[in-house]
C-alpha cells in the first residue's frame, strides 16, 4: 500500500501582516507534515483542513498524477485568505 507523507506549506496569506485574520492565526511560511495523523503542536487550521483533505488523501495513496504541476498543487482555503501547497514529502 502507498502512504506517501504529505507537506503542506503556506505560500501565500492575504494580509499585510502575512497573518490569516480568521481564528487559526496561520502564517505565511508555516509547513505541516501529515502521514497517518494530523499536525498537533501548532496545527493547521480546521476549516482549512477540510478543505485540503480530498486532495491530501489521493496523493497519500497514489503514485504521482499529470496533473501536480512541478510536483504540486495549491489550494486556497474556503475564506480565500491562505493558500497552501501540497506536495509529497521524500
């Protein structure tokens, strides 16, 4: 069975403080790294999360698809401020 670990990187926050306004306080340059369990000691933002889970749960159990272009994929959270980037951790 394929369980590929899966980084997930702040890219971009829509502030000029480069802090998410919303209640996680997620800041630009935060990684997560989530295999068989969630990040616990900063952790990733709920709603966010919920949002990344389908595409965090196909490259955890599949070899690597066209469409991750340079090896991944960006995904914005449901309020539009933060996007993260996905990408398989090596």
């Amino acid at each position: 069975m394929i369980l590929n670990q899966i980084k997930v990187e702040v890219v971009d926050v829509k502030s000029e403080s480069g802090i998410c306004p919303g209640m996680a306080k997620t800041k630009l340059g935060e990684v997560f790294h989530i295999g068989a369990r969630t990040p616990t000691d900063t952790g990733i933002c709920c709603q966010a999360f919920t949002s990344l889970a389908p595409m965090k749960l196909a490259m955890m159990y599949t070899e690597k698809m066209s469409w991750e272009k340079n090896g991944y994929f960006d995904i914005t959270c449901p309020h539009g401020h933060v996007t993260y980037r996905l990408s398989r951790d090596k």
